[in-house]
C-alpha cells in the first residue's frame, strides 16, 4: 500500500508544486481540483478558504456557477452544514454526516441538489502559522462515483496544505530543519516507516519519532503526508 501511495501521489504532488511557483494561484487550484477529481473518481471538486465568516475564495472544477454566485452572496455560507462542522473538528467529512449534525436549509439542500453535488466528502484544513492564523481551507469532492478509498484520504491530506498555501497566494517562511530532519523526511518521502527510518540510520525509533515531532512544529502541519506535501511545495525536499 505505500508503495501505491507513493506512486499515485509523486506526479500530483510534483506538479502542483510547479504549478504554485509558475502560476497564479487560482489558476494552480483549479488545476489541482481537475487532478483530484480523475484520481479520485469524483464528478466536480471546489475549494474555498474563509477567516471568521468571510469567504477568502472560491475555486471550483466542474460545478455550476450558480452555486459559486450564490455562496459568494455569504447566505449559504453562514448556514453551510460542512462550514458548521468545521466550527469544532478539522479533517475528513461526509457530507450526510455534516447534514445529519446541522440539518441543511430548503435553500440550501435545493442548491445542493440543482448542482449535483451528491454524494461528497470533504477535507478541512487549518495551520497556526502566524501568516494565516484563522484561515480554513475546506477542499471537497462532489458527485463522487465510488466511495473515499485508503489512496484518496492520503491524496487529500498531502495536497490541500498545500493548496491552503496557493490560496493565500505566498509561501510561508518556516523555521530551517537540521540536516537529519532533513534526511529523515527524505525517508519519509519513500514511504518509509519510523522503524524502517531507524534501522537505517542506526537509532531508536522513538528518536526519529522526535525528529518527527520536530519537523511537524517547524512545517506547521500534524502528520507526515501533510509534512511531505509541505516540504516538497515549499522547496525543501525535492
């Protein structure tokens, strides 16, 4: 399985990263959103970041632009059940979970509806940096045509740092890591385990755990395909 994952997400991942560099950054998302939507088998996708109820942007891949001109108006953002959700809990969603929680609006669901935007799950994502302190990406996945595989969760938690990076249109300065977290993380971009990490390097695992911990303080990010997909965006490992 890692190695499948690894294979599916490299040229993904390689060419957002071009795409955040040589490109605006809407256009880098919709890009994007067009990739995930083959990899994921999924009819449309959006993504749209906000900060204390203000929507930031809106890209969107596929979906009718009724639905962007009217969550642009804010009325069914404020009421958005996904929005809601996020409120408490960053990370995985299913859409019928968020509207089982917050019972969506007849306005809302026939908005839902007239878009076919069912069935769809998203990934929400924040960072603490100081730059974008507040700001949540929520990237989702609509019309799906199979349910959310192993491959797809690690495709999303890997690339929507990234694109929550694009859509503040700038990279964030982060904190240099050493030369071993560095190594490490190189490891990590093989698809290797923290014990496989450390039967190579001839240490403990719980000193590549460390190292691990480190490395996702200084990144701003909590996992290692969020600190893979960080480092190769940013330039740090390539």
């Amino acid at each position: 399985m890692k190695n499948a994952q690894t294979g599916t997400l490299s040229p993904l991942i390689e060419q957002m990263v071009s795409s955040v560099t040589e490109q605006d950054s809407n256009t880098a998302i919709a890009n994007a959103l067009d990739w995930l939507r083959k990899e994921c088998r999924c009819e449309r996708a959006m993504l749209y970041q906000y900060r204390d109820g203000t929507l930031l942007s809106c890209v969107t891949s596929n979906v009718d632009n009724y639905w962007k001109e009217v969550y642009s108006q804010g009325r069914l953002m404020i009421e958005d059940p996904v929005v809601r959700c996020y409120r408490h809990a960053m990370g995985f969603l299913d859409w019928e979970e968020a509207f089982h929680s917050y019972p969506p609006s007849t306005a809302y669901l026939a908005a839902v509806q007239d878009c076919q935007l069912l069935p769809a799950f998203s990934y929400g994502y924040s960072s603490e940096n100081r730059a974008n302190r507040g700001v949540v990406t929520i990237c989702s996945l609509n019309g799906m045509e199979r349910p959310l595989t192993h491959n797809d969760r690690y495709l999303l938690a890997s690339l929507v740092p990234m694109l929550h990076v694009a859509g503040n249109g700038r990279q964030f300065q982060t904190r240099a890591l050493t030369t071993k977290e560095l190594e490490i993380l190189k490891w990590a971009r093989e698809g290797k385990t923290a014990w496989e990490i450390a039967l190579i390097k001839e240490v403990s695992e719980a000193t590549v755990k460390h190292h691990f911990k480190s490395i996702y303080a200084k990144l701003g990010v909590t996992n290692r395909a969020q600190a893979v997909g960080e480092a190769l965006c940013r330039g740090i490992i390539s």
